[in-house]
C-alpha cells in the first residue's frame, strides 16, 4: 500500500520471536558502531548494553554491570534505515549478553517505545517488516490514511500506558470449554519470545493451571537474572477488544518466578500478571498506536504458524555463552535428562553438524524432529568428550 509521507518501511530478523533492526549508533566523538537491536516494546527507552556505553563515551566504566542504569550522556545520534535520532536521551544501560545469550547474535541492546514516541507501529511478522508511521491526524490508526492497511477483520484493543511507556491490557484466559473467562494485565510486550504468565498470578488467579501440559525444569534468561521456568499449553488466550475478543488456543507459554514480577509491580505501581509475547502476537498483524493507545490485530494477515516439532526434542535448552553453545537447562523427565546431560555441559554436534556460539538457534532448531527418531549428539564436560544417541520426543 502507499503509506503517509514521512513513515519509514524497515526490514528486520526474527530470530525465534525476536524482532532485531540492524542499527547505527554515532558517539559525540563520531564514533559508530553498527549492529542488531532489540525492539522491544516492553521497554520504556533505548537501553544499550554497559560496555558498549562506555566505549561510545555515554556511561563511565565503572558503573555497575549487573544493574539496569540511567546513562548520563546522551546518544548523539541513532540510525534506523533512512531514519535518523538525534540527542536520544534518555538512556539505560543493562547487560545485553542476556539477549546474546539466547539469540546467538551480538546484540547490541533494547528499542524501547520512548525512541518511536509520536508514531503507530505497524509489526508483520510474516513479511519481517516493521513500519513507522509519523502521528499527524490522518494516518493514524483508525484514521482512512492507515485503516486501510488492515484488514476488515482487524480488531481494535484498548491499552493503557504506565511506568515508563508500557502497554497495559486485559485478557481473558479460558481454562476449559464451558469454562468462565478470567482476565489478567499483561504488558505487550515484542521483546517476550514466549507469551509469559507470573507463577504467582496464575496461583492466585488460576490455581487449576498445574493440570495444564507443561515442560519442566527450564530456564528464563531475564535482565534481573536468571528464573526457574516451565512452558505450559494454555487452553485459549482471549484479548478484550473493542466490541468483543479475539483470541487463539492452544498458546505455549512461559511460566516464570524470579525477580522480574516483582519489580514490574514495582515500576507499574499496580498488579501485571505477565506478558503477551510473540507466541500469540505472531498469528496477527499487529499495529500499536500509541498516541490513540490503542493496539490492532489483524488475524486475517500476518500469521505465523506454529512449528509442528518444536517441542519434540530430547530435551535440551541451549545457550551462547563464551564462543560456545552450552545446555542451559535439561527438561525433567526428558530423553535427556535420562541420558545423563546437564546444565553446563557444551554441545559441539548435532549429527555431525558442528555447532559455534552463533549457531544457537540452528543448533535448537537440530534437536527438533520427528518423534521416535534419534538423533546423535557430541559433548564435552570439562576434558571429557562423548557421544550419546538420544530419542526425540513430544514433550508438550
């Protein structure tokens, strides 16, 4: 379609739900540094990794590396595509080896909402494109110079902004047919690869959900650390629109403890129940416009199936860590787990596919097959090196 004058079309990776934008970022000194960025909608500002922020003159060296930070300079300049940033301010400064953790890409750090003020955004996960349309009155959302990039069957939902600039809605989970419908406020969030639900919220809210399927004895790599996890199937999220809902069954989601909800509530200063991350966002083409606080899904373009094997593995949640691609968490009960594999151990092959720290998602994507087949896998715990032959198998 020919979108308004001033809105600016960019490509981006999905890299297992995660939106990366291949950025430049330009120091008071003229210094570049070219490199992916998160966008991530649950973040308030631009957040760039420490040690990137004292190279570009921003924060000073010996500011703390574990702490999410306020920067006290500015960026000079930030480059998305032809669009171009100046002054951005403020700034965080957090650990981005979090995100490299899981990706496997020298991520460089976070696009909050604060970066695109003023702006609807349009994300089709299908066609990896992102689109950032400029807020006049006639191509904002709902407006006749933008609805007409929806389809009739998109559908309107109500946000609230908190904190920082954080997307607050409602959404109904549904525990079974015949079942009432319980809400809870999840923050929309594109930077959450899975859709994820706070351990204490579903406890206090849905205590039923043990007896839902799950994997367990994963682990969520989040920037306040390390939490325990499990995936569980959620019998129907339901989004609460303007005029109805619109949901989908059947989503896989994160279930977490840890620091992060806390410090949420913290921030927000009222409950968040989770997050609503890519495995629901990418069966829509999503549009968040922020300066009419409303977010669109369009279910009728934009989807992105689910994988029929992505959870038939033997078991193994990797990482990238130090050059390598190292078991972050092994599933209880899993193939592996009976194979004796741990947390720490380093993969080098899948097959005979040797595996580096940038090959992560391949590697994952590797372990995943048909059920009953089996699959060889090389590994090394400290001078030991072996093989082991583990069977693949649906685990959720």
């Amino acid at each position: 379609m020919r979108w308004p004058d001033g809105t600016h079309v960019l490509t981006f990776d999905d890299v297992e739900g995660a939106i990366l934008l291949e950025a430049t970022l330009t120091s008071a000194a003229g210094r570049d540094t070219t490199g992916p960025v998160l966008l991530d909608t649950g973040a308030g500002y631009l957040a760039l990794d420490l040690g990137l922020a004292a190279i570009l003159g921003l924060a000073d060296g010996a500011a703390r590396a574990a702490a999410v930070d306020l920067a006290p300079r500015p960026l000079a300049r930030l480059q998305l595509g032809a669009l171009q940033l100046d002054q951005v301010s403020p700034v965080l400064t957090v650990d981005a080896g979090v995100i490299r953790r899981v990706t496997g890409q020298p991520v460089l750090g976070l696009l909050g909402q604060a970066v695109l003020s003023g702006r609807a955004i349009v994300v089709d996960y299908a066609a990896r494109t992102l689109v950032l349309v400029p807020a006049r009155p006639d191509s904002l959302v709902g407006q006749p110079g933008f609805r007409s990039a929806l389809s009739p069957g998109s559908v309107a939902v109500p946000f609230r902004m908190v904190a920082d600039g954080k997307a607050l809605i409602r959404v109904g989970v549904v525990a079974g047919p015949g079942r009432p419908r319980t809400e809870l406020s999840l923050i929309v969030d594109t930077g959450a690869t899975k859709t994820v639900l706070f351990r204490s919220a579903l406890d206090r809210h849905l205590p039923g959900w043990r007896s839902w399927p799950a994997l367990r004895g994963l682990g969520a790599p989040t920037l306040t650390g390390d939490a325990a996890a499990e995936l569980v199937r959620v019998p129907r999220l339901e989004v609460v629109a303007e005029g109805g809902v619109v949901g989908r069954s059947g989503v896989d989601a994160a279930v977490i403890g840890g620091d992060l909800p806390g410090r949420l509530e913290s921030s927000v200063r009222e409950p968040v129940d989770g997050l609503l991350g890519y495995s629901f966002l990418k069966h829509f083409r999503i549009a968040l416009d922020y300066p009419s606080g409303l977010l669109w899904l369009d279910p009728e373009t934009g989807d992105v199936p689910d994988r029929p094997t992505e959870y038939c593995h033997p078991g193994i949640q990797l990482e990238s860590v130090a050059g390598s691609v190292r078991v972050m968490a092994v599933a209880d009960g899993s193939p592996a787990s009976q194979a004796g594999i741990r947390p720490g151990d380093e993969l080098l092959s899948v097959d005979g596919f040797r595996v580096a720290a940038s090959d992560v998602v391949e590697a994952s994507r590797r372990l995943e097959g048909d059920p009953g087949t089996k699959v060889v896998l090389r590994l090394r715990r400290g001078s030991r090196e072996w093989s082991k032959r583990v069977v693949r198998t649906p685990l959720l």
